[in-house]
C-alpha cells in the first residue's frame, strides 16, 4: 500500500497519535475529543498531499 511508504504519513502520525491519547485519557469526553483528532490527522495528510501534489505537476509545466 501506497501510504504506508508515505513519509508525510509517516511525519504526522506520530504527533496526532500522541494527542489522540492525552485527549483520550485526559480530557472529560476524551471518547470524541480523541476521535476528533483521528479525523483532523486524516484532514491534514490529504490537504497537505493535495498541496504537495499539485505543486510538483505546476513544477514540471
């Protein structure tokens, strides 16, 4: 699978992971705090790769 050899995956995981946790123990309703998180990290690998993706084709023109 292509995202696994992804290395912005791989850049934003780890800090994403670690908040997902401190929200999910730390905070009162971590449970969706916690899911919050997940799906901001999904927000921004995909702007980011999208940004990254159209800055090499624009690059190559």
């Amino acid at each position: 699978m292509k995202i696994f050899k992804d290395k912005l995956y791989w850049y934003l995981m780890p800090p994403f992971f670690i908040i997902s946790l401190i929200a999910f123990f730390v905070l009162p309703d971590s449970q969706y705090i916690a899911f919050l998180v997940i799906l901001l990290f999904w927000v921004a690998y995909y702007m980011i790769s999208y940004y990254l993706k159209r800055k090499r084709e624009r690059e190559q023109v």
